[in-house]
C-alpha cells in the first residue's frame, strides 16, 4: 500500500442515525437518505485526505442508492457482520468504522480498524 491510497470510512448507517433522537424512525429510508447526503457533500470533516466512504444500511433502511462520493452497502442479515467482514477484505489499508456500538467497536479494532463516534459525522447535532 502507498500513501495515496484513500482512507476507508465505513459508517454504521443505523447507529448513527439512531445517535439523534430527531423522528428518524418514522421514516428509517430518507434518514439514512439524509445521511448519505451529508457524507457525500462533507466526507469526513476534519479529514484532510481522500477518503472513500461506505454506508452501510440494514432493514428498513434499505433500498437507499449510491451517490458520487458514497458507496452504499445494503446488509441481507446483520449490519455489524457486513461491517466485519468489509473491514475484513481492507486488510493492509486504513479503516476508519464510525459507530458508538461497543461490541462492532471491539470486532472491528481486532481487525487493526480504528474507530470513531457518530459526532465526527454528525458533528454539531
């Protein structure tokens, strides 16, 4: 791996859009919609390099497309599991999981991911 290989964020679609008490689960689809939308237009505030951001949706989030600057995963079973396995497959590259989930935070860790709290996506709500 070089330098200019972009920073890997995978975002625990569901737990940061259950960090803010805000309606979101009258309507899980277009919150995970307006997150997506705030990925692609801030990416990782505070971050000065590329970076290449994967939401990852379950349940009645799914059904959420991609957009430029957001790949969107849809998990067919557990979140977290996708999450893993993602992590998984980055092995040598630099993984950042936004979650506050403390057992997804342990699996990934494990897997030489760091980790970070919604607020560095949500920063301000």
């Amino acid at each position: 791996m070089d330098d200019s290989t972009p920073l890997l964020v995978i975002v625990d679609g569901a737990n940061v859009v259950g960090s803010v008490p805000d309606g979101w689960w009258r309507d899980r689809q277009g919150a995970a919609r307006r997150l997506r939308d705030r990925l692609a237009a801030d990416g990782l505030p505070g971050h000065p390099g590329p970076v290449e951001v994967v939401l990852v949706v379950e349940g009645a989030a799914r059904g959420v497309e991609a957009v430029p600057g957001v790949r969107v995963e849809e998990a067919g079973g557990s979140g977290d599991d996708l999450m893993v396995d993602l992590v998984a497959r980055a092995a040598g590259r630099p993984v950042l999981v936004v979650t506050a989930d403390r057992e997804l935070r342990r699996r990934v860790t494990e897997l030489g991911a760091e980790v970070t709290g919604p607020r560095a996506v949500r920063p301000g709500r």
